[in-house]
C-alpha cells in the first residue's frame, strides 16, 4: 500500500478514510439510481479489503482501498469499474430545479498508465449553494490501478492534479507489483 514516501512533498500523516461500506465494499458502490449489485460480478469474488489513508496541511488527502480478488478476477473487477462509470457517467447538464439532488458527472481522462491496467477518472461534484445550484462543481480524481488480482483505488483531494495523480498511482501500481 502507499506509504507517505509516496505522496510527494507536505507533511503527510495518517488518516484513514473515514467511509464506512454498507452493501458493497468498493468505492463505486451506489454511484447513481441505475447501480445494481449484480451487475458486476467481481464483487463476489472480492477475497480482502484493505485501505490506507494521509492527510497534508488543512485539507489535502489521499486514500487507497486496496483489493484483492480470488485468482483471475482482477481483469474482470477492472472491467466492472468501467460498466459502472459507463452506466452512471452523468453526461446530462445538471439540473436546476430546486430540490433536484446534486448531480455528480465521470468522465474517465486517462488510460493504461500504471500496472496491468490503469484508469484516472474526473469526478464532477454539484452542490447547492441554499437553493441554488452552485455554478462550478467540485473536482477530484480518483485513479484505479490493477497488477494481476489486485486493484488499488486511489482517491485524491480536490487540490490534486492530473500529473500528481498519475504519479501516486504509479508508485501504488510499483507497490502492488511488489507484493
């Protein structure tokens, strides 16, 4: 898993996230109205859960879920990450009505950069500002790297970027490799 060396500089310490799982253990659980368990069949073959955390100044993060599947899932478990951001991307324009729920947009930026395989998604966050629809949404980055059974998710801080990003999942690709 990450360690601080990892992370780049800032006075990284420990900070698990602090996202309990209720149903499926894995960060794409429940991403939109149309998510169903049993579309992704990886998530019965999950055989272990881990995840890390670290925090930097006021508000900067990086968590890491770690899992590892039963022998030859892994390229499947990749595969059901893709179905689900397919299936809740969220391309719509977000609407404005009052009382709409906040929309959220996926939009995968980068491919096959780390490990086996490797996916950067951009994460478009609405929020209401009262009862208004802010105009710009929040952004993060979350990053997925698979070395043979093993998927890492990496979830950043609003303040990360792209090249930081693919850096971190990089070095949780080396460390995944490394056993």
């Amino acid at each position: 898993m990450l360690r601080p060396a990892d992370l780049g500089p800032g006075a990284w310490r420990k900070q698990l996230p602090s996202e309990p799982f209720s149903g499926d253990t894995w960060r794409w659980a429940d991403l939109c109205a149309a998510y169903r368990s049993s579309d992704y069949p990886s998530l019965r073959r999950q055989a272990d859960l881990d995840f890390t955390g670290y925090a930097t100044g006021s508000a900067g993060y990086v968590y890491e879920h770690l899992h590892r599947y039963a022998g030859g899932w892994g390229p499947r478990a990749l595969d059901d990450v893709r179905h689900v951001l397919a299936t809740c991307a969220g391309t719509a324009t977000p609407s404005t009505a009052p009382g709409s729920p906040a929309p959220r947009r996926f939009t995968v930026v980068a491919t096959g950069f780390a490990g086996d395989e490797a996916l950067l998604v951009r994460e478009e966050q609405w929020a209401y500002e009262g009862e208004t629809l802010a105009a710009d949404p929040i952004v993060t980055l979350v990053a997925v790297v698979r070395v043979g059974d093993l998927v890492g998710t990496v979830m950043f801080s609003p303040d990360r970027d792209e090249p930081y990003a693919r850096m971190v999942a990089t070095s949780a690709a080396g460390r995944l490799a490394a056993g």
